[in-house]
C-alpha cells in the first residue's frame, strides 16, 4: 500500500540492522551499540533518574539516538576518566545535560564537547589572568 508507512522506519521492532536511521532501539540493540551491559543500563537508570527512556506499550526500554550518546559519554566517564557514579552526576549536570535531555531537538554529541571545551579553555585563560 502506497499511502501507509512503514512501521519499521520508525519503530524499534523491525529487527533489521542495515544502518537505516531508526528513531528507538530497544535495550539490546543499546547494549550492542555501546558495549555497556543491559543490567547495568537498568542501573544507571535508577541513579540518573532523567535518564530513563521512553516505554512501550509492553514497557520495553525504547531509547533515542541522544539517549545513546549520554550512555556513551556516562560509559567514558565512569569506565575511561573513572569518575565515581556521584561525580559523574555532577559533571553531567556542569554540562547541561540533564536539562538538554528535555529539550526536544537538540544534538548532544556536539553540544556536550563544545561545552566541556570552552568550560576548559575558560578555566585556562582564568589561571593565566591570576598569573599576570
């Protein structure tokens, strides 16, 4: 049928791994995707409250592109700057992204590494003016 869409275009139901955009995935596809195990997204979730995902009808995790990269950007931050699970709540909430969470069209990958930059360069530029 011409007029209807197709369900797998923008659902995470379709099974189907061939690099099409899709707008959910389910929590396996998510811990394929970041390499982070489907308990410990679970986890993370009842210590990030903002950052529970979205539910089905049958109340599967359906979580979102920027979803993932908050899970990467926790992954790094607990597992590669070994942040402990209360400073890495801190450090998200230096960079905005709880609140970004909210905001519906904004691109986290870029937003959270400009902001980490500048909050660097500034501190920077800070301790060379406390130097002259």
């Amino acid at each position: 049928m011409q007029g209807t869409p197709s369900r797998s275009a923008s659902t995470a139901g379709s099974g189907d791994d061939s690099g099409a955009a899709k707008r959910y995935y389910r929590i396996g596809e998510v811990s394929r995707i970041t390499g982070v195990k489907a308990h410990v997204l679970r986890y993370w979730e009842s210590e990030f409250r903002w950052m529970a995902p979205a539910k089905s009808r049958s109340q599967q995790r359906l979580y979102r592109k920027r979803d993932i990269e908050v899970i990467l950007l926790l992954k790094r931050l607990l597992h590669e700057e070994r942040f402990t699970i209360a400073g890495a709540r801190k450090r998200l909430r230096e960079l905005g992204v709880a609140k970004a969470l909210e905001a519906p069209q904004l691109d986290l990958g870029l937003e959270i590494d400009h902001l980490a930059r500048y909050r660097r360069i500034r501190e920077e530029l800070e301790a060379i003016k406390a130097l002259l």
